[in-house]
C-alpha cells in the first residue's frame, strides 16, 4: 500500500488548491501558470502528464485534451512555503498558450512616453481556430 503523506506537505489554498507554474525543462522558460487540486497532482505524478484543476470548468483538466499540445512531466518540486508546485515539462507541439504561442506570459509591461503599457512580445505560431476548430 503507498501512502501519499507528500500531499500533505502542500499547503492548498481555501479551495483546496494550489498555484502550479509549468516551465521548459531544457529553456527554463515559464510556460504557464495553472491551479492543481489533490487529485490532479496526484494524477500528474502518476501519469507523468501535466493534469490541472480548471477553475472555469469545475473539473479536472488534462492539458492538451482538445488542442494536443500536452505537457510530459519530467520533474515536480515545491517552494519553500509549500504554496506553489513547479513542473519541469516537455511541452509537446511547442505551444502551452491557447492564444497559439508558446507560453502564456507574451506580453510584456513596457513605458511609453511615461505611460505604462502591455506590449505583445512573442509570435502566434498557430492560429488558435486551426488549434481548436472555433
């Protein structure tokens, strides 16, 4: 019998969850930020696949179950406060964001004349519709 007394050591929010960053094992890249609940890090670390909580669904969610793009988990680790969960991935097809680029963090907040703005820094490398069919 294998207990998980690892699962104990992560310190879940209210809802029972916790914020999970998915970085590029060869780039260190940080793709995305998502939330895991028990469940799905248990399922990650069995499956060996990236598997979230999505907040908007209410469900689990398996990334890459309708775009392809599925993230092979090749390492996990915990902060220091136990608060947040890191994953070290494989990111199949290159794109991890569901605007078709390769990680979710593109735009960068830069001063024009003294105003503060969000610019978009990285390429679309796949229209989303050809992605999901919209």
């Amino acid at each position: 019998m294998t207990t998980n007394h690892w699962l104990d050591e992560v310190q879940w929010n209210d809802d029972g969850l916790v914020a999970a960053i998915a970085q590029d094992h060869e780039t260190g890249e940080v793709l995305m930020l998502a939330w895991m609940n028990r469940e799905s890090l248990e399922l990650t670390l069995k499956e060996q696949v990236a598997i979230y909580w999505s907040r908007s669904r209410g469900r689990l969610w398996r990334k890459g179950e309708s775009s392809g793009h599925t993230q092979r988990l090749l390492e996990c680790r915990l902060d220091c406060d136990g608060d947040a969960i890191l994953l070290k991935v494989v990111q199949v097809g290159g794109i991890a964001c569901h605007t078709g680029r390769k990680s979710c963090f593109y735009r960068r907040l830069v001063d024009q004349g003294g105003e503060a703005l969000w610019n978009t820094e990285d390429p679309v490398l796949q229209d989303p519709e050809t992605i999901y069919g919209r």
